[in-house]
C-alpha cells in the first residue's frame, strides 16, 4: 500500500503544528520520522490516523485520496497505531485488548476462544511470548508493546505507525524491536517510526525523513553521520558530547544504608539499598523506568517514609526528618514531572523561581515576601539560564518544556546546596536546552556538591555519571565506572549481575554496538 | 540475537508484609466475643425464641421454630468464636479468610442477634425474609442503573432523583389510565427524561459530574413536591390513587417451603430484577456490548483508538442506567405503598450507590449488596415492633453500620471504572 500525506497543516489556535507537510511511504518500507519533542511529530500521525482532522492537504492510499473521520476509517484503510502511551485497557486479558472493536461473536456471545486462537497464531508468527489470557497490567511495558503490534497486525494493517516505541525500552528490547521491525517490513508492511533518537534511525529506517518546528526540513540516508542528523533535527550544529574533566571526589558526604521502601500495596520498591557518594562526584542511577529509582529520590528528599534503613548527608540522619527540614539542610531536588511537582504553571516565571525560598532570608521582608528582590532574582537567573520567556511575570506553565526546566534548576541551584539530586533532568527537553543543562550540572560537581542523576536514558547516563547505580527491580544491579559499555549497561538494566552481563555483551554485541564500531 | 533476560535470583520482585494485616480478624473476634456475652450469657437460661416459617395464609404451614434462647446463642458464639480464630491463623500465613466464611460469620452472628433480642418472643422469619427482600427492590434496580453509567465511565449520583420522578410518573400514569401495567411503563420513562439531562451535562457539556447528579436530585425533589403540593393532594382521588401490582404466584417453585413463598409469590417488578441480574450479568462480561462499554469506562482514550465512539456509548449508557433506576421507582408506589408521597424515596438512591461500590460494580454483587441493606432496615422495624432491649434510636443505626462495616472489613481495596467521573474530550 502507497501511502501519501500531501500538504498536510494542522493548526491549534495561533500554533501551527503542521506546515505543509508532504510524505510518501512505500510499501514494505521502514520510514524513520525523526524531530525533537514537539516538533509535530505526534500530530501529524495523529492525522494520518484520524484522531485529527487536517485544516489543509490530503491523505491518499494508492493514489486515491481519502478522508478519515476517526480512527475507526484509519483502522479500516489499513492503517494501525502503536501509541507512545499505550492504548490498552489495564483490566483486560490480551485476548480481550486485541478483539475489542472488532470482536468476532457466536449468537450474542463474545468468541473469545477465537481471539485466544488468533493472538497465539500473531504471536507464534512473529515469535512472541505472549499468553491470551494474562491481563494487561501484570505484563511488563515490553510485553505489552507486543501486545499492541498484535492488534494493529490482528487488524490487517499494512502501514504500521510506532510513536517513540524505544522510550520505555531496554537497549536489548529495543534490539528486539529493530528485529520486529525488519520482519514486519519484509512481509510488506510499511513501517512508520516516529523518534528523537539517533542511533535507532541508523540502525533500522530505509528513508529518513526530519522534521523540525512543525515543517519537513529534509530527507536523510541512514548512512548519514550522527551529528550531521542532529543539526538537521536542532537547526544548527550541536555537540553531542559533553567534555567534562575527569571527577575529583573530595570526603564521602552522604551514605545511605539498607533502605527498605514500600509502595501502598506492600510491593517493595526499593529493596535494602546502599551507597556512598563523595564532594564532586555525580552519581547516575540508571534502570528502566519503574524500577525504583523515582522512589530512591523520593525517599532522599522525604516525600516517601521508609520502612527501614538510613541516609546520612554530612553526619546528620534524613529519615524521619520533613521536607522542609531537609531543604533547609541544604537537599536541591528536581523531582521527575516537572510541569505537575516542580512548578506552579499558573504562576509566574518569578514566583516559580523563588518556590521553595520564600523562607529564605534573601526574599524576606519584616512583614512578607520582598517582590523586589523576587524581581531582581528572576531577571538575574532568565540571563543567567538563558530562559526563554516574554518576561518574569508570564506563568510558567506557557513556557516550552525546556524552559520551564530550566526554571526548575535554576530554582534548585540558586542556592548553596549539600546534595543535588535530580531525576530525569532533561525528560522532554530540546536538545539545544539538554546541552545546557548538562553543562551546568557538571559545572555544579565540580564546586564540591556531590550530585545524583535519576534517568531512564541511557545517553545522559553515559554522558553525565562519573560513577553509575544500575537499579532493577529495586535492587542495585551493580555499580560501575562512568564509561561502562551501553551494552553492559543494557543488560544490568535487565537484570543481568555485573560479571554476567560482561561476558554476556561480548558475545552478542547489540546492533548499536556494531554500528559504532563498523565502518559505516 | 536473543538475550537471556529474566528469571535471575536478582531479579525476584517479592512482596513483602512486615506486619500481617489483622483488620479483618480482629474485626471478627471483636465481634464474636460481644456475641458470647451479650447474646449468649447474657440470656437468662431457659427462655425459648419462636421464628415462625410460614405466613398464615400458606397453604402448607410449617410448624414455627422454638429454640432455646441461650443453648443457640452459646452454639452460634462459638462457630463466630472458630471463624475468627481461623481467620488470625490464615492472617499470620498471610493468607486471605475465603469469602464464604466471612458470609458464614455474618449468618450466624446477625442470626444469634436474632434469637437473643426475640427471647421470650416471637417474630416471623419468613416475613423477615420477605420484608428483606421487598425492600432491597429499589435499592437493587438504582445499584443496577449505577452500574450501568459507571461501568461506562459516568458518575450517576442522581439515581436517588431518578427513583423519585420513576416513583411520581408510575402513581400518576397509573392513576389516570387506571392501568398499573402502563404505570409501569411511565417510571422508565421519567427516570429516563432526567438521565437526558444527566448526559447532557456531563458528557456533552463536560461539566463536573458529581454536582450535575446532585443538582439533579434537588431538581428531583422540588418538581415533585411541588407537584404533589400543587396538583395530586387537590386531586388524589384521580391523580393519587393507583392500583397496586398484584403478586403472581410461580407454580411449582412457589410451593418450595420457606423460601417458595418468600422469592417466588412477588410482583412483576421482583421478577423483573431477577432477570435484570441475570441479563445485565451476562451483557456486561460475555457481549461484545460489555466488552465495548467497559472498555470505554476503564480507558476511553484506548476505545477511541479501536473506533469506539466513547461519548455516543455513553449517552446510551447513562440513559438506559437511568431507565432502570427509574423502573425501580415504580416499586415505590405501584408495587408497596400505593400513593405518592414527597421525598418516599428517602435517600435509598444513596444506599443504592453505596450497595453498587460494595457490590464491586457487577449486577451479583449489587443485587447481594441491596439485599443486605434491605435485611438490616426490615430487622429494624420487626424489633422495633417486638420492642428489643436495644434502644431504637441504636438499631436504625445499623444498616448505616453495616455500610461502614462491610465496606471498610470485608471489601477491601475496591477498585471502581478507571475512567469513571472523567469527561472525554478529544484532542
């Protein structure tokens, strides 16, 4: 099936998410969409499977143009939709998921056998593992992405749209996925990938096609260089490695012992941690999303109480203290959601700069908060940060996703800290914003502060830790240098013990790995 | 290609329970030691407790039931007093007490509160039975039109408005056209002409709908009061005299002693909620229409998706929920009472909520959960008669008790439609 989008524009209010965009996608072609966050990447899939209507422009399969009036028209013209945020239903068995809306009946009776029949038929054609009768939400996120091919593939889809599919996958996983991918587009499905991640593009598009600020820029070969990729994808040259000197720890400051915390459900969530961090050294907790670390940081700042062990910063015990007393001991966090827990969006720029310091004596006056120096403050760190914005007094939630964390970090660094710990510091931030932060994250170890990264990705891991926790499943896997392998990293991410996933990697080296090493 | 991943002694997830969770035990034993005092050595040894099983125009009467008071409420202690026990010793195990002997316990805890306050007198089971179920009716059909706009992903807090106008439109209906069955027919229809307004709001104007149910239920109460006030009292001989539904006797099963009588010599609208148990049951779990209206409750975005117009299920939904809420109103005037009279629906609309969340959203458990509301308020009035040594005031306390009770011990975490209470708006 030939698919074209032809002058397609979508407009939200003054915003143009879609600017004349023009695609083709050939049959049984894996078609990589590659923009930062927000470039309309999302938006122009969400056209093309009718969960938008177009302003302007056309869709046309074979060469006939068609209109979609929801998904349902998508789902019938052969067009099927692995959302970034899956779209299954928690309490339903897979068998379930995959017939809904399209179920087969005896009489007046779901025929859920034959769901059952079709998922194991799917399921054996591609190799997958997947029993029709497990419900959705006791299935890890790579098993239920699977879940989600199934029911596009249940569907007859012969064009197949992956929106950011890697996000919450392992590097193996996301191997695994490359695999699924290649098999797919070999029995003549086309294949449209939607991502902001290199290395994935080169391994696997036949075509790519970026896109930036809503307009197709321009088309790449996948042999086309990294850097050559991310100046098309930012607008200018980018560097994508962050030189920092070598780490120069000073006294260990801050141990935590035997941490032992629960969720409400009396699930572990973190399980007997230790570790030591020193002045000047970042510490990186890479892992999954979901395996803990969110909690770890919590559990440093005090939101979470847990149920054994201790964290010591400077000889003074944290646990059983309150947030408050824990900020004043000097604890700079920049928690995981930005937009819902490290700021106030109807609030302004200002005032989001000054949220946890309005006890500080900086911005008190004898009888309330001294707005002038609030003032001075925000001019200062939108210079200093480079924060776009149309001043200090518009709320911060208008702000772009990189601006309002740099609004967040500044905040958090705006005062002299014992301990940073930030998670997923550049989640949903361009580029350009994620080169910035980094460098002033180094640029705060290399004052003394010992500093804790939280992050899913294994970039910024690589790029910022001096030292790395691996955690899975609540454990610490294993701690390892700053310049352990990617694919070792992969594997403890997995679960796989330190020396296991060294000799493990060396036998089968990821698609990654080769790329980097080969001679492309 | 392929890389061994799990199944490492790493990467076992546990659960761990450092304390095992002694509510429900404690609960149990609480009660089981009140019992044994209270009702058990509390009696004075000796006196006997009649129940009779039979109502006195049956054609087959039944001896009544002449117990000993204090050897049976010794004997039901102590069955309380094994069932608690058991239920530490599974705890300590962390393991669950199984359902049915939760259920076991409260039989014989409530029947040994039975035979204690009827000492020295006596009361009839059967009639017990029969008021239990007669006054779950409503409570049962709003529990079902909850169900069906919860499970469908919208919030109905105006099932108590829509038993009332059911309850208005079948005793005017039926008064006017002096036929019951086109009464019958009116309660739907008025229950359904206020879930109108209840879609309206929520799902097409997404408003907040908690306060469009409550706004309603003002609504509800004002129109027919006013009516009442205004139109049926000057004219109750035209307008406010509607005939009753005549009970129908079941051949064969309405012969079965004890229960026969109770369950199967009712009026059409019990009838009609055994079968809506068993249709809604079957609809929501094994049709492609459940599995649609489900889906739509739990993650409409994901229905989308598949092409499911979530808003237009909803519409469907909330109007057939309030359908039936509206039908269970009938029950009210035309199937108990006879006459309108303002506010009669008296908050079971409410208890109908509060038996859906007990009842876990499924039709069964709906229908279990109205009946034991029916069976705390119909043991109220039979002791109240007897005159109890509880003071009254105490026992119209304990069907709210028993909410309390049941939802906190014996349910657990409930957990109702994800999406319930949540608008959908696209894009």
């Amino acid at each position: 099936m030939l698919l074209e989008l032809r002058g397609i524009t979508k407009r939200f209010g003054p915003l143009v998410a879609n600017d004349h965009i023009d695609l083709v996608i050939e049959p049984g072609q894996i078609h990589a969409l590659l923009g930062e966050n927000g470039a309309g990447k999302s938006t122009l899939m969400n056209v093309l499977f009718g969960l938008y209507e177009p302003d302007e422009g056309q869709i046309a399969v074979d060469g006939t143009p068609v209109t979609f009036r929801g998904p349902s028209d998508a789902l019938a013209a052969g067009i099927g939709m692995v959302h970034q945020h899956f779209m299954l239903v928690p309490v339903f068995t897979v068998a379930e998921s995959v017939m809904l809306g399209h179920e087969s009946t005896r009489g007046v009776m779901l025929d859920l056998d034959a769901a059952r029949a079709q998922v194991r038929e799917l399921s054996a054609r591609f190799g997958f593992d997947v029993d029709p009768d497990a419900r959705i939400e006791d299935l890890p996120v790579g098993v239920q992405q699977r879940v989600e091919i199934i029911k596009a593939m249940a569907r007859d889809a012969k064009v197949l749209i992956l929106d950011e599919p890697t996000a919450v996958l392992t590097p193996q996983e996301t191997d695994e996925l490359i695999e699924i991918m290649r098999q797919l587009a070999a029995a003549g499905t086309s294949i449209v990938f939607i991502t902001h991640k290199l290395r994935e593009v080169r391994a696997v598009a036949d075509v790519i096609t970026v896109i930036r600020r809503g307009a197709v820029v321009g088309s790449a070969a996948p042999t086309a260089d990294e850097s050559e990729l991310a100046a098309m994808m930012v607008g200018r040259a980018v560097l994508l490695d962050l030189d920092k000197a070598p780490a120069q720890p000073g006294a260990t400051v801050l141990s935590v012992r035997d941490l032992l915390v629960l969720d409400r459900a009396g699930t572990t969530v973190v399980d007997e941690v230790s570790f030591d961090l020193a002045r000047g050294e970042i510490l990186a907790i890479a892992g999954v999303q979901g395996n803990g670390q969110s909690e770890l940081a919590e559990t440093i700042l005090g939101l979470l109480p847990p149920v054994a062990g201790s964290i010591v910063l400077e000889g003074t015990e944290l646990v059983g203290k309150s947030v408050r007393e824990i900020l004043d001991h000097g604890v700079g966090f920049v928690p995981e959601d930005r937009s819902h827990d490290g700021l106030v969006g109807e609030f302004s720029v200002a005032e989001n700069l000054v949220l946890d310091l309005i006890f500080d004596p900086r911005f008190r006056k004898p009888f309330g908060v001294d707005i002038a120096a609030v003032q001075a403050n925000a001019q200062q760190r939108i210079g200093e940060y480079d924060i776009r914005t149309q001043g200090p007094g518009q709320p911060a939630g208008r702000l772009s996703g990189g601006n309002q964390q740099k609004v967040v970090v500044a905040r958090e660094l705006s005062r002299p800290l014992r301990l940073f710990v930030a998670s997923q510091p550049t989640r949903g931030v361009d580029v350009g914003s994620i080169e910035f932060l980094h460098r002033r994250i180094v640029q705060e170890r290399d004052t003394g502060t010992p500093v804790i990264i939280v992050s899913t990705e294994l970039d910024e891991v690589s790029a910022l830790a001096d030292r790395i926790a691996v955690m899975y499943r609540g454990k610490i896997v294993g701690m390892v240098p700053g310049d352990t392998p990617r694919d070792v990293l992969g594997l403890m991410m997995a679960g796989v013990p330190l020396d296991e996933a060294r000799r493990q990697a060396a036998e089968n080296p990821t698609t990654e790995t080769i790329l980097k090493e080969g001679d492309l | 290609m392929s890389t061994v991943i799990d199944d490492r002694p790493v990467a076992e997830a546990h659960v761990v329970s450092p304390r095992p969770v002694l509510r429900v035990p404690i609960t149990l034993a609480v009660l089981s030691v009140i019992s044994l005092l209270a009702f058990g050595l509390g009696s004075e040894s000796g006196t006997t407790s009649t129940l009779a099983l039979s109502f006195r125009n049956d054609a087959v009467q039944l001896s009544p039931l002449v117990l000993n008071t204090k050897g049976t409420c010794l004997a039901l202690s102590v069955i309380c007093l094994a069932i608690a026990a058991y239920s530490f010793l599974a705890a300590f195990r962390f393991r669950k007490t199984p359902m049915w002997l939760n259920a076991l316990f409260g039989v014989a805890w409530v029947f040994a509160f039975l035979v204690w306050a009827v000492e020295g007198k006596s009361t009839s089971l059967v009639d017990l039975l029969q008021g239990s179920l007669l006054l779950a009716v409503p409570i049962a059909f709003g529990a079902f039109g909850g169900v069906f706009c919860e499970r469908a992903g919208v919030v109905n807090i105006a099932i108590e408005g829509q038993l009332l106008v059911g309850a208005f439109a079948a005793a005017v209906v039926a008064s006017v056209t002096d036929n019951v069955y086109a009464g019958l027919l009116a309660a739907p229809v008025a229950g359904c002409l206020l879930g109108l307004l209840l879609a309206l709001f929520t799902v097409k104007y997404a408003v907040n709908q908690i306060i469009v149910g409550v706004v309603l239920n003002v609504l509800a109460v004002g129109l027919t009061s006013f009516l009442f006030a205004a139109v049926l009292k000057p004219n109750a001989e035209t307008l406010n005299t509607p005939p009753l539904l005549e009970p129908i006797a079941i051949p064969v099963l309405s012969s079965i002693p004890v229960l026969g009588p109770v369950l199967f010599r009712q009026t059409i609208i019990v009838y009609a909620m055994y079968a809506a148990v068993v249709v809604l049951t079957i609809a929501l779990f094994r049709t492609r229409w459940g599995l649609r209206v489900r889906a739509v409750g739990e993650h409409p975005e994901a229905a989308d998706t598949v092409g499911i117009q979530v808003n237009r299920t909803r519409w469907r939904n909330v109007l057939w929920g309030s359908s039936t809420a509206g039908f269970g109103g009938a029950f009210f005037t035309i199937g108990y009472v006879g006459a309108f009279g303002p506010e009669m629906s008296g908050g079971k609309g409410y208890i109908a909520l509060a038996a859906m969340i007990l009842g876990r959203w499924t039709p069964i458990g709906s229908l279990g959960a109205a009946l034991l509301f029916g069976f705390a308020t119909k043991l109220v009035s039979a002791l109240s008669v007897l005159g109890t040594p509880v003071p009254s005031q105490f026992l119209q306390m304990l069907p709210y008790l028993l909410t309390i009770f049941a939802v906190a011990g014996f349910v657990g975490r409930v957990r109702g439609p994800a999406a319930a209470g949540v608008p959908y708006v696209k894009g």
